[in-house]
C-alpha cells in the first residue's frame, strides 16, 4: 500500500530540516526552519499562536523533528480527513523550506494535484471577493478549468486568469506567489490587483 500523501510530505520534510539544521530561511516571512517546526508540532498538539509556538521553539529542531516523524496524535488520523487537513499543509511547508533554500519545483503527483483542485476554491474565493468586479479564472495545466466572482471573462476586459498546474496554483493563492510555477494573464488592472487580492496562509 503506498504511504499517504501527508505522511510522504512529512517525512521529506522532516528530512529537509535535519539537513538544513534550524536556522535555515523559509518563505514564511520571519520564520526559519526551527519556527516552522515549531509551528508544526504546536499546530498538532492544539496549541496555536505565537505562545504555543515559542514553547514548542524551545525543544530545539533535533526533538521536533522526531515528533513530527513520529506522526500526530490520533484525533488527526480519521481516513480522508487526514488527508484533506494535513495533506496540502504539508506539502505547502515542505515548499517553503525547498524554495527559500534554492530548491527546483517537484513535479506532483496526480493525488496531490486532485487533492489541490479541490481544494481551490476555498482559496480562489476569498481572492475573488477581493478581485470585485474583476474575476479570476483558474486553468489547470491537465485542461481544468474554474470561474469565480462577476466580471469579464479571462483577457476580455475584466477578469484575470492563473494558469498552471494546481498545486503551483495553491501556491500561489495561498501567499507564496513569488516562489509559485504559474502563468498569469488577463486584464492589466485586474492583473495588477490580483496580487493585492492575495494573502497568506
């Protein structure tokens, strides 16, 4: 049976920060590796903010590396919501780490890039409300393709397109759009609002 997406996510990613050790940057802006593990395990253990994330910090990068490998607690393995919770968190900070330390882009998997097609519209819709009266058009490089918000159509006065394949695409709409593989066109005001219209994740 093949491991599942989050689980093949951690424990690269848990990989990537003991070589890269804990003061390595990251794309969240601020944060090294040892925040983002700290972050992690804080995330998982239902103690959020900068306060759980400052108790976790002072475990050192060695100890919540080891935690992350050795998984969560079990409230976050129920099938299927694992995957939709931890799956896209995991890869999208396994990117952070990869990216910020001059790693190239990995090609996804046709699981990964499901899971974000899905999972996009969350994301497109909160940029979209911030697009009015533009829209925002998302092309899936294997051919899909979403509309979201009022406006024009895609190039034709009024609404911007984000091309690419949709993990690239998570990406981006999730606040790393200088790091995403994507394609942007469309109206040049539209355009030029998108990346206001963005926020972080």
């Amino acid at each position: 049976m093949a491991m599942p997406l989050d689980q093949r996510e951690r424990l690269a990613l848990c990989d990537l920060f003991s070589e890269l050790g804990p003061e390595a940057p990251t794309l969240c802006e601020g944060w090294t590796t040892l925040d983002l593990a700290a972050h992690l395990v804080a995330r998982e253990h239902l103690r959020r903010g900068d306060r759980g994330r400052a108790r976790a910090k002072d475990l050192g990068l060695p100890v919540l590396v080891e935690r992350l490998r050795a998984g969560p607690p079990l409230f976050w393995n129920v099938p299927g919501l694992r995957k939709l919770v931890n799956g896209l968190e995991y890869f999208i900070h396994h990117e952070d780490v990869r990216r910020a330390n001059g790693l190239a882009p990995r090609p996804g998997g046709r699981e990964l890039e499901d899971l974000s097609w899905n999972v996009l519209g969350f994301l497109a819709r909160r940029a979209a409300r911030k697009l009015r009266p533009f829209s925002l058009i998302l092309e899936s490089s294997d051919g899909r393709r979403r509309a979201f918000g009022g406006g024009g159509g895609s190039g034709s006065g009024g609404g911007v397109t984000i091309s690419g394949p949709p993990s690239e695409v998570v990406l981006y709409l999730s606040g790393r759009q200088g790091a995403a593989d994507v394609q942007i066109h469309g109206d040049p005001v539209a355009v030029a609002a998108l990346a206001h219209a963005v926020t972080g994740m």
